[in-house]
C-alpha cells in the first residue's frame, strides 16, 4: 500500500492535471464558438452558390466542362480532414475508422487520399496506405486559402486524369455532444447536391457560358471545401471540450477517492500511536 507522503504527492499532482484540463476545456470552449459562427457563416454562401449552379447546369447542359465529366471510376481521392494535435477524443479515431474500412474495401490503390492533418498523415503512413497529397500545419481557424490550394490541386489532378473522382471525408458537426462521419462527392460537380437540385430551365449567357462557369465552378469548389473544413474544425473543438470536460471530472473523482485512502491511512496510524500510547502507559503501572 501507498505511504502517506505518496498518496499526498499524488494529490498535488492530479489536482494539478485537473485544473489543466479545465484550462483546455475552456479553451476549446471558446474556440468552438467562433468555429461554430465560421461555420454557420459559410453555409449560406455555399447554399446560394449550389442552387446558382443548379439552374445554370439546367440551362447548359449541352456544355462539357472538364468539372462535370463523369467518367469511368478507376482511381479515387478520398480528401481525410482530420486534425494536427490530439486529446480529442474519438474525434480523428471515428473518421479514420471510416476511412481504413474504404481502403481495405477497395482494390490497392484505387484509393488514394489527401489527408489533412497530422493525426491523419501519421497514421495512414505507419500503415503503409497510399497518400497523394498531405496538408499540415493547420490554421487555428478555417482557411478559405487553404480551401484554394488544395481544391486547385484536386481540380487540377482531376482535370490531367490522374484521378476520376474526389470525395470528402469529414465530420458534420450536428451540437457540442453529436458530430457525425460524412462523406460527399466533390468531383465531378453534378453527381452531388447540384444533380439533385438542378432542374431544367433556359438562360441566356453573356458573354457566353464558357466564362461564366470557369468563373463559377471554382468558387462552388472552393466553397464547398472550405465548408467542410469549417464544419470539421467545429466538430474537432467540440470533442476536445467534451474530452477534457470528462478528463477535469475524472480527475476530480481520482482525488476524492486517493483523499479518502489517505484519510483512512492517517486515522489507521493515529489509533496505532493511541494504542502505542496506553499500552505503553499501562506497562509503567
């Protein structure tokens, strides 16, 4: 059994853990709410900008844009948005869950990810799974310009052939305690949320229609990703808020219990002094 003067220096430093832990969950407390408020923000451009699109599509659809060809699916990008740091909880486990039965299911090689996130790069690479593109370093908050890059590259990989369809595999963020694995087509447009709102419809294009939708696709890609990333990053900071909430409670449970053990140990060696005392002082008589 613990000495006293252990269970006393046990104490101190789980106490110490514990208000870490409520420190961290304040934090993320904080950050969720402005993630929350990007992510709510974005969603009414994206909406906007699918349903302009839709009736576009509708309007255009002897047009052959390079974005909405849907060819033979031999090889897929699977864009994983996990995040850079840990004590999140499930929050990277669930969606890397999701995306190692994708790639057992697959044939080798037909699934190639962009992983976004160092949680997801480093797992994927002790595996040994194919990873065509990595994103690290995250921003503290959503990034349109990180959203630009990697859809540039991703409609660019699309475009030369390398890939024939990209999808994104990310977490919705539903409230703080329920976040959800999702995963979406995001090339080749039209397969998605436009295939399912657009409709038929005329238009008249100036200049022409070609202009109009190498201006158009690229800010639906754009923000279409960049609405993922925000939703992600909701969803990560509200899984480390619960993580260290749970975390700071534990702790404080783990110290009333290693308290109630060093109280005992205190009165158990106080009654043996008490009885080294009187058997003592009975002796002397």
């Amino acid at each position: 059994m613990a000495s006293l003067k252990d269970l006393r220096r046990r104490i101190r430093a789980t106490k110490s853990m514990q208000q870490i832990f409520k420190a961290m969950e304040m934090v993320a407390a904080a950050k969720l709410r402005r993630a929350h408020a990007r992510a709510q923000a974005a969603n009414p451009y994206a909406t906007k900008i699918t349903a302009m699109l839709a009736n576009l599509s509708g309007a255009a659809a002897e047009l052959e844009h390079p974005l909405f060809k849907a060819r033979e699916v031999k090889t897929t990008a699977l864009v994983l948005i996990t995040a850079d740091r840990g004590f999140a909880g499930p929050y990277n486990t669930a969606v890397l869950r999701v995306a190692e039965q994708r790639l057992k299911a697959a044939a080798r090689g037909s699934v190639q990810c962009v992983v976004v996130g160092r949680k997801g790069r480093d797992y994927l690479r002790r595996r040994g799974y194919p990873v065509l593109a990595t994103h690290t370093d995250l921003p503290g908050e959503a990034s349109l310009e990180l959203a630009r890059q990697i859809t540039s590259d991703l409609t660019e990989r699309f475009i030369r052939g390398e890939v024939d369809k990209v999808e994104i595999l990310y977490t919705h963020f539903v409230n703080a305690i329920v976040r959800k694995v999702l995963t979406e087509t995001f090339l080749p447009i039209g397969t998605g949320s436009v295939a399912q709102s657009a409709g038929g419809g005329s238009a008249i294009f100036e200049p022409n229609a070609e202009s109009i939708f190498a201006e158009l696709l690229p800010r639906y890609a754009t923000a279409k990703l960049y609405a993922s990333l925000a939703d992600s990053l909701a969803s990560e900071h509200s899984a480390r808020m619960v993580a260290m909430g749970s975390a700071r409670k534990n702790a404080g449970e783990l110290v009333d219990s290693l308290t109630l053990t060093r109280n005992r140990l205190r009165q158990a060696a106080i009654t043996r002094e008490i009885s080294e005392l009187v058997g003592g002082a009975e002796a002397l008589n």
